[in-house]
C-alpha cells in the first residue's frame, strides 16, 4: 500500500469504464475512467480543466440498470494524465445507485450508517 492510498478517507476501486463529462463550455464523452470511490474519481485526459471546475458526470456502464447513473463533479487536482474529481451533492438516492454500482464492479461498500451521519439534518 502506497502512502497516498493509506491516506484516503475511502477506498478506491480500479474502474477502467467510461464516462462523459459535462463542463460549462466542453463535453469529453466516453472518458476512460481509472478507478472510483464513494466520493470521487480518477479520469485520464481533460487537462484543460482546472481545479474548481464543475461537470455532470454520467456513468456509461450503470446504462444497463433502470436508469443511467449521473451526478456533478468538481475538479480537485489535474495533472499530466488526468484529473481527479469529488462527487458533490449525493443525495441518498444517487449514493445508494453509486454503492450499487460500485459493489456490481466488485469493490467495497461503507456502512450505510456511516454515509448518513454525514448528510445534512
């Protein structure tokens, strides 16, 4: 284990599905997604983000469920391969679809106590 890895508030999951990313001004469709969390993501290419972008995020292999998985990201650090993006604003409903998600990829999935004690009252 890495110490960035050891440092991770959630585990991550490598993910190498695709996603579209939706900024202000520029799309990017079928992103190579490179591994996932409960509050976030790494996608190659987008460098011409900068951090504090925000984009909607829509998940092309949750195509196959009743609905396509999409919720809005924000650019916390680029670099010269990728960007990194937080999650913001889950609702109970988004996170629950996400943890569904992330457990059909075969990752690990957190205390659902412990994803509600953080929600705002």
């Amino acid at each position: 284990m890495t110490r960035q890895q050891s440092n991770r508030k959630k585990p991550r999951i490598p993910y190498h599905g695709k996603v579209d990313l939706f900024f202000s001004g520029r799309s990017y469709v079928k992103c190579s997604a490179q591994n996932l969390s409960l509050i976030g993501m790494w996608v190659l290419g987008c460098l011409d983000q900068e951090e504090g972008n925000q984009c909607d995020i829509e998940f092309h292999d949750a195509a196959a469920s009743n609905r396509p998985l999409r919720m809005k990201g924000e650019v916390i650090r680029v670099d010269e391969e990728g960007i990194a993006l937080l999650f913001l604003n889950l609702n109970v409903r988004t996170y629950t679809d996400l943890e569904a998600f992330i457990h059909e990829q075969g990752g690990p999935l957190m205390e659902e106590n412990e994803f509600l004690a953080g929600l705002p009252a």
